[in-house]
C-alpha cells in the first residue's frame, strides 16, 4: 500500500528548515514548492559558523581549476517535455543493477521521442518529464540500442514529481549526490520569464569525502580538506548584498537573485565550479545566446558576486547508507 502523497508536503517542509516565503510564488516548473528547491530562505538565518573558510575554498577551486562556468550544451540536462501519445521504450540497466534482490529501478517502458539524445560529454544525462502522468525519468549514460529500446547505466523514476522533495533515494538517480538532475538547472522557462523562481544546482571539483548534507543522499566526494563544501551543501548570497543595483550581464544578475533568494546547492563533482543551463537540444532554439552571444563564458560567469557568498548550516552525515531508506515510500524516485 502506498503511503499518502502529503507526506511528501510534510517532508519537504522539514528539509527545507527556512522560514516562510514573503510575496506571491508562481508554481514551479519542477518538484513541489515546498521542495528544498523551490522554497525561498529565510533571510534571518545564520550563515554556517564556519561559513568563511567553506567559501574560501570554493573559491580557491574555483581559481585553481581555470574559472567558473556554465555547463550547457555539454555536461548539462536536456529535458524533453512530452505528452501522454509519445511511444514508450524499454530502458535496461547492467544486469544486477536493474534486478538486484529488493530494489530494481522500475523503468519499464518510457516515453522518449525519437529525436531525444543524451547531453554531450561523458555523463550523458537525459530527462523525460511527463505532465499527464506527473512522472520523470531520469538517466545517466544514456544510449539508444534499437529503434524501441535503449540503455542507462544508472536513473530514477520519479513518481508525483510535483509534489517531490526533490530528492531521490539512494541508491537510485543520475546524479553522484542523489539530486535529481533537473532540479536547479536554468531552464528555457526560466530565461522567456526573465527570473529564476528556484535555488540552483552547483558542481564543484573537491567535494568532501565521505561526508554529505541534506539534500543530497550519496557523495562522489574525495577532498580531504574539512573546509571542502559538502554534496548537498547550501549556499546563498548575502542578503545585505543589493544585487538588483549591480551592474552585471542579465543572466549573471538572474542568477544572482535566485542564489540570494532561494541559494545555491553542491550537486555533482565537476572538472570546474560550474552552473547548469538546460541543455538547449530539447528546446526549440538556444535561448542561452540572447544572454551569452559571443561573450567569454568563463568571464561573464566571474562577475557573479562569488566573494559575497554565504554557507549555510548542515547536518553532516557520514555515506549515503545512512539515509538509505530514510524517505517516505511515496517520495522516493525510483
């Protein structure tokens, strides 16, 4: 038997831990909006009593891996919205990982249209989000094997994702922390709406070993460093910061206020500190270009206000075991 979906509401009402939202909040693209994603921070919170020197090494990895940037036609997610008519297909997964004793990932047959690709470079996430059926898939190292089949080496399926935490119980999902991989990418919706109503996804290069943070639950991590951020780690932007009186790119300055309002959230190890733009394959044009045109990527993205961010309190926690079956039945994506 199921468990109610408004445990769902409960639960991500706990994980989030901050505060009530101020104004009017349009209806997220993704997950439910009392998610840790969609929810806004309370600005009355104090940062992490060792905010300063969990900054100081982001922004060391930073600098040290060549400059900031913004993963979007390589490395990022192309999320394909379809409709109830797309024919399904059936995803396999190496054997022992889709059947093993007690779990499997539930896949079956999904909806992905004909022309749908994974996203360039190693990772080769794909998304399928659903509406009608208020389902998502999620996949990592995805590849086509036949006309009506296809292969994933990893994934999630994500039941009522619109009234998901946003997170997805390990061992499942496409990501090395357990966040789905759509939650805090800038999507197509977000740029034709010029704001993002959402916290933002982050990967950086040295994430902690062995050690993770709500809402992440797994870690690829492998710095030694105490003061490396944690997966699932939570930053924003100072609040005092007046960032709407900067004069910065209008991506920069969108991505800005979302890292202010809403913060900004270790998701993934990467080989640079690095946004998500949605991958613009799955979209109808590139509406990135409007923003970036010809402009150094690696430049713009330094104008972010990187030295006026603020690490927000954890409960560290020791391997993904530990929050293995730590998710209400109904929220977990499998």
């Amino acid at each position: 038997m199921r468990r109610s979906p408004s445990l769902l509401i409960a639960l991500t009402a706990l994980l989030a831990g901050t505060g009530t939202a101020t104004g009017a909040t349009p209806r997220p693209e993704f997950f439910a909006p009392t998610s840790v994603w969609n929810r806004p921070l309370n600005t009355a919170q104090r940062p992490h009593p060792n905010s300063a020197a969990i900054v100081a090494e982001l922004l060391r990895q930073k600098d040290a891996y060549g400059g900031p940037w913004i993963n979007i036609e390589e490395y990022s997610v192309p999320i394909y919205r379809v409709g109830k008519r797309v024919p399904r297909i059936r995803v396999t997964a190496p054997k022992g990982r889709a059947h093993r004793k007690g779990t499997t990932f539930r896949w079956s047959m999904v909806p992905i249209p004909a022309a749908a690709r994974a996203a360039d470079g190693t990772d080769k996430h794909l998304v399928i989000w659903q509406p009608s059926s208020d389902t998502m898939w999620e996949f990592w190292a995805f590849r086509r094997t036949g006309k009506r089949s296809a292969f994933a080496r990893a994934g999630a399926r994500i039941l009522w994702a619109s009234r998901s935490p946003g997170i997805v119980e390990a061992p499942y999902g496409a990501t090395a922390s357990g966040l789905p991989a759509a939650a805090g990418v800038i999507t197509g919706r977000d740029l034709r709406r010029g704001r993002i109503d959402h916290a933002l996804a982050i990967a950086i290069p040295e994430p902690l070993r062995e050690r993770l943070t709500l809402p992440a639950t797994r870690t690829d991590g492998w710095s030694t460093n105490p003061n490396a951020p944690m997966e699932g780690q939570r930053f924003r932007l100072d609040p005092r910061l007046n960032v709407r009186a900067m004069r910065l790119n209008p991506l920069v300055k969108m991505i800005a206020v979302a890292a202010q309002r809403y913060g900004v959230i270790v998701r993934d190890k990467s080989g640079a500190v690095a946004f998500y733009g949605e991958d613009p394959q799955a979209l109808k044009g590139n509406p990135f270009r409007r923003y970036i045109g010809s402009r150094d990527r690696k430049a713009l993205m330094a104008t972010f206000p990187w030295e006026h961010l603020q690490a927000l309190p954890s409960r560290q926690v020791c391997c993904w075991q530990n929050w293995k079956w730590s998710l209400p039945r109904s929220a977990r994506g499998r």
